[in-house]
C-alpha cells in the first residue's frame, strides 16, 4: 500500500490500481454454508455503487452519522468503505435515533425505525437477495443498489481528519484508521499477499481490523467467517487448506 494513503478510501484505491484481480473478501457463513469470494475489482464496484446510492439517492454528505446495525459479513465491509468514500461516519452498532440514517439487517428493523432519516434493509440472503417484501420504513438495499453508476466521485474531497469509524463509543479519523490498521497488520504478521482468516464479530475495533482493515493495509485479503462455531474442529483446518490461509484471528 501507498504511505500517502490517509483514508479507507485511499487504501481501496491504492489495492485496485497493484492487482484488482487477486481476491480481497472471501465471505462464509456456516450457519447457511454460504461462500462469497470478491475480488478486490468486485469489491470496489460494490462500493462505488453503494457510494452513488449513499451520495446520490440517500443526499448523504461529509460530517453525516450512520448507524451501521449489521453483523460481520462482506456486504457490511461494502458500507463502511462506501460511507469512507462519502465522508459519511459508519456508526458501528450506533444508535438510530442520533444518526442521519441508517442501514440494518434483520433483527435490527424494529430498532433502526428510531432513525429519522433515510433507512436502508439488507437480507443478508445468499447472492444478496431481495426481501420479498422489504420492511415497513426501509428501502431495499438490493433494490436500489443495482441501478447505481460503477464510478464513484464524491461531491466534496473527504478529510482524512474528519470522524470515519464510530465503534464502541470512540470515533476514529480517517488518518487515525489507517494508522492503526497498519499498526495492527504489522502486529499480526501481515504482509502484501496474506490471508488472514478472520472470525471475530465487527462489534469491536478489534474485529473491524481483522476482518478488513488490517488485511486491507497490508495489501493482503481476509476470510471473513461467520457462525464460525457452527465448523468442526476438521472444518476449519480443511479451510485454512484449501483457502490458502497464512494467519489467522479467531
């Protein structure tokens, strides 16, 4: 990765232009035996549209809060990159009643109505499915996510000072995130090439880290595991095998 890069944003940018072919996300989720692979290109994609919806449909703009109500799962790293590209601050877990909008999965729908803003509802579904009918108050993400432009250009320059991450009731900068996902990907081990098998929730920095900014940073990729105490003991070896892992966070 580029030591100019400041922001989320930044670090995406800088692994599209080294290789958008290698992978970056590779998503399972044992509890439904999902597997998504994204590449870094494909990842990028996601973001830019999401980032048009975010910034165009949504009217969101720098300094705006998003309460982030969603597990650890790709379409989850989609929206906090896409909220980095904005200027939008993720509110990881935050609450719905102080933020401009929010974006929630199920279980969440009832708590995300607080927000007096925008709402968007995501399935969470394999291949990222339609709600047959999208909750009462929300938009659905996979309605409206498709139509969106493949290029992203935000309205105004993002500040790599400005609040990026909100998570456990600290906010961090932009520039303060990549420092410290840097930091973390060296404390791991991480290097360009890595694949770090990650299973921890993104209710914490911690988690947030291995499962995609540390990886990320270090120009690596992450397996993102969901539900990961639904695998046998054998399970995980045998993915650590064949998904090439080289370090791991569980």
């Amino acid at each position: 990765m580029n030591a100019s890069d400041r922001t989320p944003a930044d670090l995406l940018r800088s692994a599209l232009a080294a290789d958008p072919a290698r992978p970056l996300v590779t998503f399972y989720d044992d509890a439904t035996g999902e597997r998504v692979e994204l590449s870094v290109a494909t990842f990028a994609n996601w973001v830019a549209k999401t980032a048009n919806l975010l910034q165009g449909d949504l009217a969101a703009a720098p300094g705006d809060r998003l309460a982030l109500l969603l597990p650890a799962h790709w379409q989850s790293a989609v929206w906090l990159l896409a909220c980095a590209s904005v200027g939008v601050t993720a509110e990881v877990g935050g609450d719905p009643a102080d933020a401009d909008l929010v974006v929630a999965g199920p279980g969440q729908f009832d708590a995300g109505l607080a927000c007096g803003g925008e709402r968007i509802a995501l399935s969470l579904e394999p291949l990222g499915r339609r709600f047959p009918v999208p909750p009462a108050g929300y938009a659905d993400y996979a309605v409206e996510v498709p139509s969106q432009g493949d290029r992203f250009a935000p309205y105004a320059p993002v500040d790599p000072d400005a609040p990026a991450l909100s998570v456990g009731g600290s906010d961090l900068t932009g520039a303060q995130l990549v420092e410290r996902a840097r930091a973390d990907a060296a404390g791991l081990g991480l290097t360009p090439g890595s694949r770090l098998l990650a299973g921890r929730g993104y209710d914490t920095w911690e988690g947030l880290s291995c499962g995609l900014y540390a990886p990320l940073a270090a120009g690596g990729s992450v397996v993102l595991c969901r539900h990961l105490d639904k695998l046998p003991p054998e399970g995980l070896e045998k993915r650590i095998e064949s998904e090439r892992v080289t370090n791991t966070a569980v």
